[in-house]
C-alpha cells in the first residue's frame, strides 16, 4: 500500500481536506463551526496554557501504511528532520521549563539521528515519550536493541495496538503487524517495559477500527490487560483510548465508507465542553520535521501553522506563543467528543 | 407517512418520545441509562446482551445502535456473533421446548 501522496491522491493535499471539513464538498452536511461550539461552551477563543509537552515529529517515514494514518506516513515518505533542526529543538528546549518531550512520526526509530537526540534531550533532563508502532523493533536487526536504549534513558513507551487479535489489528495496520506486535511487546516486556516496580513506562493506545468513537477508556483497559494477559503473558502500564481524527487517510476512509457525513454527526452530537476544556493544544506545543510550530499533529498534517508572529522552532519564544490563540478547524470535533481525546488518552 | 416503516434517521430521534409525554419519556430514558452503566456486569457485557435482545425482537434500529456500541465497547467480531447465537438458541429452544406440549396433547388425543 502507498502513502495517499506516492499514489497522487486529491487528499494529500491538505489544502483540499480543508475544503472537505469546511462542508464544502459534503454540501448535504450542516455541521455548526467548531468556533460557535466553543463559544457555546465559553472556550472561544481557545487559548493555551503553560506548555508542558514539546512534541516532535522527526519524520513522516515510516515501516507500516495504516489505514487510519494522519500522517500520511509510509516507507516512501523521505521527509525526516535532519540533526541541525533537532539541535534547534534542544535549543529551544534550554531555554523553557517544558518537562516532556514527546517523540512522534512516522516511525521516530527510522529517522537516523533518533538516538542521538533521545539522548540529548535525556542530558537536558526532559522526559521523553516515545510513540513506537512496536513492529519496528522486530523489523530489522537494528532495532532489536531499542528496547534496552528506551530503557537506558529512562524513556516512556507509547505504542499503538489497536486491538488484541491479529484480525482487528491486522485489518487496520497491514498483515502481520499483530504477530510482530506481540514479539516486540514481549521483548519491551524482557527488559522491564510494563512491569510492576520497574518504573519503566509502557502504554498502548487504543484506537476504534471503523466509524465509531472509543468505549470507556477504563473498560478497554481491562479487556487489553485481560486478553494480553491470558493470550501472550504480557503486561502494560495504561492503555490510552484515542479517537479517531477526521484528517489525511482516517478522512478518506470515512468518504470511501459513506461514513463520513455520519461519523462527523457522530463527533458533532457527543460534543463535550469538559473535553473542550482539557485539549492537549493548550499546553502543548507541535513541531513538524522541518521545524515549523503547530497547535498539534493533526493541525500540522492540515498545514494549519500556530497564529502567532513565531512560526519555526529557532525563534522559538515562549512568551510570544503564549499570547496566541490556538488555531481550530472543523477535525476539532474529534478531541471534543465524548470523554475527550488526546495523546494521552481521554481528558474528561 | 412515510414509504418506508423503518428509516434509519428516526433512530437518532429517539428521544423525541419525550416531547408528547415528558414525564414517563424522562423517567424511561434516566431508566435507560441507569440499566447501562457499568454495575456487577461490565458496559460491554450489557451492550453484547443488548445486541442479542435486539436480534430476538428483530429491532432494526436497536441492531444499529448496538452493533456500534458493541464495537465502541470492545468486544470483538466473534463475541458478538457468539452473542447472536445466544439470542438464536433461546428463540430457537423456545420454539422447541413448545414440542413437549405438542406431544402430551397428542399423547392425551391418542389411543
């Protein structure tokens, strides 16, 4: 499978997904703006907090093609951060108090100066979230040591499972991903990853294989460390239930499907202003690989750069990023509905 | 009137019942949600027996409503279709044990 820009599809380009959220090709759907919603709720506009998390996407390549994919991430995207934009992250990093830095891509492992900035950032003495597919462990031999490096830096493993058989998880990350999922688990598992006492943090991230928005968080929780438990003898910390954004592949899913008129009505009608209240965007801070800044992941696959007269991270400066408002789009909706929805899991 | 008996649009007006009965529509909804939150059977314990219910009451709507909440919960393809088969089994043992009342009236009519 190819990424949606190799095969020169309409919704690469974010400016056409924009048209899509904005209903102006669904003409049949009325969705009210998300602006009138948070005003609603007394959030508009919505302004951030204190950064806390730092999250960096190093790169878009990456060794799986999944389905739901918001990134558009795929072994043929090339676009990765090079060592001199991650050195302006780490400046930027010395002169903040952000405690958490959080590693994403694509597969983050992939970008070759990777171990080099966890290390960095380590000596900086942030912590570090790392967002591992888990099958890039198993994937080549270099990789196999991944685990004893995370745990060498004190890293927190963040790993998407998006089920816990190889049918669901299969049909939504490509064939196999379970299988080696589960090796790469065990081996997380080896080294402590998971493990009561270690102190070594290892959560999943759960996320609805279809239109529908994710069960309680807690329930979920306990089915994973249930059927892991009793199917593979593996263990994790928490189990994170992640919706669903309507952005990049996740978005042409929901078209293709005929599900898109009905999932956005879905995410519309489980608006909560609690949620509303606690989105990441407000105490976190995007960095894309070529060190642009964003409110989030997904509004810098949209393109959707942070309002405020600092635009890259080598101008970074917090107190001019605290005066912004944080950009918001119509794909909002998914952060906002039910219990909420985040990197970390729900947030109401 | 509508052309159709059942449109898929009117399951999202379900709590317009409300609106020409307040009273019995409140207390049948605060009901309704009491019934599915978590207690001595999980959410999604409750959302499989309500798949199975609706299979047996043959409820286009409550099929919908909760093959989507089965699957927001986490059961998996094989737990609802075993849930399915529940539902088969009560309609279809149901149906069966009726037989027994078959046969002692034949055996009562009989020489």
């Amino acid at each position: 499978m190819k990424s949606l820009k190799a095969s020169g599809h309409q919704l690469a380009d974010s400016a056409f997904q924009l048209t899509v959220l904005r209903q102006e090709v669904v003409d049949t759907l009325h969705l009210p703006p998300f602006a009138e919603k948070l005003r609603g709720a007394g959030l508009f506009p919505l302004v951030p907090v204190a950064p806390a998390i730092l999250q960096i996407n190093v790169g878009k390549m990456c060794n799986q093609v999944c389905k739901h994919c918001h990134v558009d991430a795929g072994p043929d995207r090339k676009e990765i951060m090079t060592r001199a934009t991650m050195q302006l992250c780490l400046d930027a990093l010395a002169q903040t108090d952000i405690a958490t830095v959080d590693l994403t891509g694509g597969a983050p492992e992939m970008n070759p100066d990777f171990r080099w900035f966890v290390e960095q950032i380590h000596a900086l003495g942030r912590h570090v979230i790392v967002r591992c597919n888990l099958t890039i462990i198993v994937a080549n031999k270099k990789y196999h040591d991944l685990p004893a490096f995370f745990k060498a830096h004190g890293v927190e493993v963040v790993s998407s499972l998006p089920f816990y058989n190889a049918k669901t998880t299969d049909r939504q990350r490509g064939d196999g991903v379970f299988e080696d999922s589960i090796r790469a688990l065990k081996m997380l598992n080896a080294v402590g990853y998971g493990q009561p006492g270690s102190g070594l943090t290892l959560n999943l991230v759960y996320n609805p294989n279809g239109a529908f928005l994710p069960g309680s968080q807690k329930g979920l929780q306990e089915q994973f460390k249930r059927a892991l438990g009793k199917d593979f003898g593996i263990v994790f910390n928490e189990l994170f239930a992640i919706t669903n954004i309507p952005v990049s592949r996740y978005l042409d899913f929901l078209i293709e499907s005929g599900n898109y008129a009905g999932y956005m009505e879905k995410l519309v009608a489980a608006f909560n202003p609690t949620a509303a209240a606690g989105v990441m965007c407000r105490n976190t801070i995007s960095v894309s690989w070529d060190g642009y800044l964003y409110d989030c992941d997904f509004n810098q696959m949209l393109e959707l750069h942070v309002a405020s007269t600092v635009q890259h991270i080598r101008d970074f400066d917090a107190a001019a990023l605290a005066q912004r408002s944080v950009v918001i789009n119509q794909h909002c909706y998914g952060c906002t509905a039910g219990s909420g929805s985040s990197c970390g899991g729900t947030t109401a | 009137m509508e052309k159709t008996y059942y449109n898929p649009a009117d399951l999202a007006k379900f709590g317009n019942i409300s609106d020409w009965q307040p009273e019995m529509g409140r207390k049948f909804f605060e009901y309704y949600g009491e019934v599915f939150k978590e207690g001595a059977l999980t959410e999604r314990e409750k959302a499989l027996i309500a798949l199975a219910v609706a299979h047996a009451v043959q409820c286009p709507y409550c099929i919908d409503a909760y093959t989507t909440d089965s699957l927001q919960k986490g059961a998996d393809e094989a737990q609802m279709m075993e849930a399915v088969h529940v539902a088969a089994a009560i309609k279809g043992g149901a149906l069966l044990v009726h037989g027994v009342q078959m046969m002692n009236k034949a055996k009562d009519l009989s020489m």
